[in-house]
C-alpha cells in the first residue's frame, strides 16, 4: 500500500477508539448506571436515542453545505481537523460528568458525536484522494478492519482501570470519566498521520465567494437529480439499511442491560464483537473483488434482517453472544463497502459535496432509527418490540439497492468543474 493510503486507513485505526467507548459501550452504561441511574430503564434508553436523534439533525443539515466548501482547493483539511479537534476535547470534557447530569451528560456526547460525525465526512471523501478506484473496497474494507482491533487496544485498557480500580487509585467511576481522556488522547495521536500525510488531490478551483457557490452547487446536484438517478437511488436504499445498522450500533448496549446482562458482561462481549469483525470486514473486500461490491452488501442487509429477526426471540446471555457474532460477521463490511461503493460512482472532484449528501441520508436514517426504537420501547416498554422493528428498515432498503447499478463515476452526467490531479 502507499504511504496515503496506509496514513489514510490509520485515521479508521484512531477514531473507531470513539465508537466503541463512547457510542457503544462504556459511555451508554455510564450514562444508565451512574448519570441516570434515578431513571427508568426504558426512559433512560429512550433519552439516550432522543439524543442521538437530534445530534445527527444537527449534522445532517449541516454536512452538505460543508462539503460542497470543502470541494475547494485547501478547505477539505481544514474542515476535517476542525472537526477532529472538536470531537476530540468534547470526548475528554465528558470526564467531568457527575451523577444526575444526564442532560449535561447528554449535551456533551451530542456535541462529541458532531465532532466524530463531522470529521468523518471529510475523512470519507479523502477516500478518492489516496488511492484508485479498482482499489476503494480493499482500502476501504482494512480501513473499517483495522479500525476494529485500533479500537479495542484502548478501549482494554480501560475496563481494565474499571474493571481493577486500585490499580490506579481510583474507585470504579473514577477510571470510568478515565477511559473518556483515554479515548480522546488515543484519536488524537493516531490521527496525526493522516494530518501530516494525506492532502486533496481532487478539487475545485476556489471563488471569490465560496460560501455562495457552495449553495449554488448544492442545489445543482439536487435540481440534477434526475441525471443521476443511480447515485440518487443508491442514497435512498442506503437512506433505509444503514439506519438499521446505526440504530443497532447505538442502542445495542442499552438494549442488552434491558433484558438483564450484566454491564461486565457486556463489555466483554462488545470486546470480542471488534475481534470478530476485524477478519470479516476485510473479507468483505477480498469478497467484494470476486463476487462484487453490490452482491456483498446485500448479504450483509441479508445478515442484519436475521439479527433483527434473532434479537426479538433472546433471552439468554448465550443469544446475546450469538447475535454479536452475527453482528461483528457484517457491520464493518456493510459500512466499508458502501462507502467504497459510492466513492466509485460520483465525480471525484466533488466529492467532499456527495459524501456530504452522503452524510445526509446517513444521518437523517440515523434520527428515525433510534426516534423509532426508542418511542416503541417507551410506548410498550418492551425493547424488544423496539428493536424487531428495525426489521423494515432493512426489507426497504435491500430491495431498493437490488436497483442500483454498479457503475464508475465517468458515467456522471452533471455540470462540469476544474479538477486538478
């Protein structure tokens, strides 16, 4: 691999640090057993999805307008490091978090999933900077990989001053507000490579007012829809199977405490889920060259249905291990290879602007999911009903990317801008 690609896949490495400690497990335990703990369970859980809901409709109205500015010459990396910066102290400042905080609490994680978020969408288009596009699912699929194993080597360090406290003269809550400054310093160091190494090798020529052209561009891509029905198509099935995939990564440790497990137990087994997907979100690559990208992401939607489908029926912690195996075998490999996918069908030199439609319907899945989840659970206080309704979610949207054409960005027929290479 090349040095940009290597720098590229290192930033995975470093912010998949966040994901599993701060959107999956030990800031979700945190906030039900300590910060909210003089909640109902069912209410807790579904303050936690309210909140992710409104932080993504922050970033979804947002992504956009910032992508279509970062498409000028020099404004992609300072987008990106803007956003890694904000995400990186607002993660730390979640150490101060007290008991009974939880709006405090929730308005902090917001704030740290915006910076994460946000990063990511920059991090996402560079995709087409550092390698070819005969390369994107390979790249792609280590980054998501990688990204796995990077994340659990903090994340084990931290359960272990949680699990051991004395070890560092802390009591359990102590080194729990630890392992957030743990994980924030840990996404900083490792995303200097891709600072120091990776830079915007497609782009458009800046104008004297960027801000009024980005707007101006948006809504070209938007009027031109029709021109670009694949890239369009794509967007909407992706809009439907990846809320799915969302709402699971963020609900799934709220979910398990629901039917009983132990918050250790949960911790262990979200640990062994990064180990398995890292093997599989690599053969999901390799797959993807023989059997096509298109085929292996419908087999992971396939594999998501069946979880949803598994998840209503577990009472046991033995089913919960199954469903996160069943979890780990498909969710790098959906998310690495849907972003590849789109990286291949749209306009290089535009690409900070369609991962943030990207983005978009990402994000906006991302609100209806876990709103869905959460009121169900609410409403019926029973979070499996909440959860076998995701089930939909992902009927829709294979159906939809059945649809879809496998296609290269040069079939893209909207306006035309410079590009430099």
């Amino acid at each position: 691999m090349t040095k940009q690609e290597k720098a590229w896949i290192m930033e995975d490495w470093a912010n998949s640090a966040y994901s599993i400690a701060i959107t999956t497990a030990i800031l979700p335990v945190f906030f039900k057993s300590v910060v909210a703990k003089d909640l109902s369970s069912s209410l807790s859980t579904a303050y936690l999805g309210y909140s992710n809901s409104i932080y993504t409709a922050i970033l979804a109205i947002l992504a956009p307008i910032l992508g279509a500015i970062a498409d000028y010459k020099g404004y992609k990396k300072k987008l990106f490091t803007f956003f890694l910066l904000i995400g990186v102290f607002s993660t730390g400042l979640l150490s101060i978090i007290s008991q009974g905080n939880w709006f405090l609490c929730l308005a902090i994680y917001a704030l740290s999933a915006i910076g994460f978020s946000g990063s990511n969408i920059f991090y996402d288009a560079f995709l087409v900077d550092v390698t070819e596009d005969s390369r994107m699912d390979v790249v792609s699929s280590y980054g998501f990989g990688l990204g796995y194993i990077g994340s659990t080597i903090p994340f084990i360090i931290s359960i272990l001053f949680i699990s051991k406290p004395s070890l560092i003269g802390m009591d359990t809550i102590g080194a729990t507000r630890l392992s957030f400054i743990i994980t924030a310093l840990w996404w900083l160091v490792f995303s200097l490579p891709m600072l120091k190494h990776v830079d915007q090798k497609y782009y458009i020529e800046p104008s004297k007012t960027p801000v009024k052209e980005s707007f101006r561009r948006l809504y070209d891509t938007f009027k031109n829809a029709k021109k670009n029905r694949n890239v369009f198509l794509f967007l909407i099935a992706y809009f439907f199977y990846i809320d799915g995939v969302s709402t699971i990564i963020k609900m799934s440790t709220a979910y398990g405490m629901d039917i009983g497990l132990s918050s250790n137990t949960l911790m262990i087994i979200l640990l062994v889920l990064q180990i398995v997907a890292f093997p599989f979100a690599i053969l999901y690559g390799k797959l993807a060259k023989k059997f096509s990208g298109k085929v292996m992401i419908l087999v992971g939607i396939v594999v998501y249905t069946i979880i949803c489908i598994y998840a209503y029926f577990i009472k046991t912690a033995l089913d919960y291990w199954i469903l996160a195996i069943l979890v780990g075998s498909a969710q790098g490999g959906i998310q690495a290879l849907s972003r590849s996918f789109f990286g291949k069908i749209i306009p290089k030199e535009k690409s900070s602007e369609f991962f943030g439609i990207y983005n978009i319907f990402g994000r906006f899945s991302a609100i209806f999911g876990p709103l869905m989840m959460g009121g169900i659970s609410q409403i019926t206080g029973d979070s499996r009903i909440g959860v076998f309704s995701i089930v939909a979610l992902f009927i829709i949207g294979g159906l939809l990317f059945l649809r879809v054409k496998e296609e290269d960005s040069s079939t893209y027929h909207g306006s035309s801008a410079n590009i430099n290479i």
